[in-house]
C-alpha cells in the first residue's frame, strides 16, 4: 500500500528539474478531464472518465528534453514501461490522478497512472515512481517478452 503522505515522484535522465514530487503537489497543477475507452490486449475494452494532468504540460515544467526519443516509466510493481516522445506530448496523454471524480484507486494505479488512450492498456503504467527521458530505448516489461513496442490504436 502506498502511503500517499510519503509518496514522492522520482524524475531522471533528460529533465533539467530533477526534484521529487509529492501527490499534493501533482494535484496542485492544472486538472483536466477526459471521457475515453482503455483497449485491453486481451480483447476487452471499457470508458471511463480520468481526470489529471496533460502530460504535455508536467514536462515542459520540469524542463524535460522535448526533443529526446523517449519517455520512461518505473512503477512500484515492478513494472516498467517507455514511450516515444510523440505520444507523450499528444493532448490525451495524461497524468492521471483521479477516475470518475475519486482518487484513482488501486487497482487502476493509484498513487498515479499514465494514461494513454492511443496505446493499448500495457502501455499506460501504473502505479508510476519514476519518470525518465532518454534518448537511448529503454524497453518494457512485456516489450521484452515480444509484445510490440508501439501498440498504438
């Protein structure tokens, strides 16, 4: 269980603003919604509404590396995950902090996810401790194990 006092987001690589992040702070930026469908590999897919930060809007304020190649993710669970730069900086992606009006719960990645709608669910991570931007392809969990890399929609 996370502690959401203790709870700190962790940036890396590319990102002139390395300090730490707490909820509260992340809660502090500029919230919006989305109403949007999550596509499971395995055939399911349901909507919800995910309300957040535009991701777009956090890396320009930690001063990350626009033009760099990737984006990173490192999660509690083990989990890891990247992206490419195009799909961080579209409108939709988003750090999500809420579903439905209520703190995100767990079992869709609380303390924070990555929602991505343009990506198949495995490529919006959960859970998130770490952020990073690099230029040198970071792999994932299930890109390793031959999932595609993209799994765009």
């Amino acid at each position: 269980m996370v502690d959401p006092e203790r709870y700190r987001l962790a940036l890396g690589g590319l990102i002139r603003d390395k300090k730490p992040w707490s909820l509260a702070q992340l809660h502090a930026l500029p919230q919006v919604s989305q109403i949007t469908r999550h596509v499971c590999v395995e055939g399911w897919s349901a909507i919800g509404k995910w309300t957040g930060v535009p991701f777009r809007h956090f890396l320009e304020r930690v001063g990350a590396d626009l033009t760099a190649k990737y984006v990173g993710f490192k999660c509690l669970d083990d989990y890891y995950t990247s992206i490419d730069m195009a799909t961080a900086l579209h409108p939709q992606t988003q750090l999500t902090l809420m579903y439905a009006d209520r703190t995100l719960p767990a079992k869709y990645g609380f303390p924070m996810k990555l929602r991505i709608p343009t990506k198949l669910g495995f490529k919006n991570p959960k859970h998130i401790a770490e952020i990073y931007v690099t230029n040198v392809y970071p792999g994932g969990y299930w890109e390793d194990m031959g999932y595609n890399w993209f799994s765009g929609l």
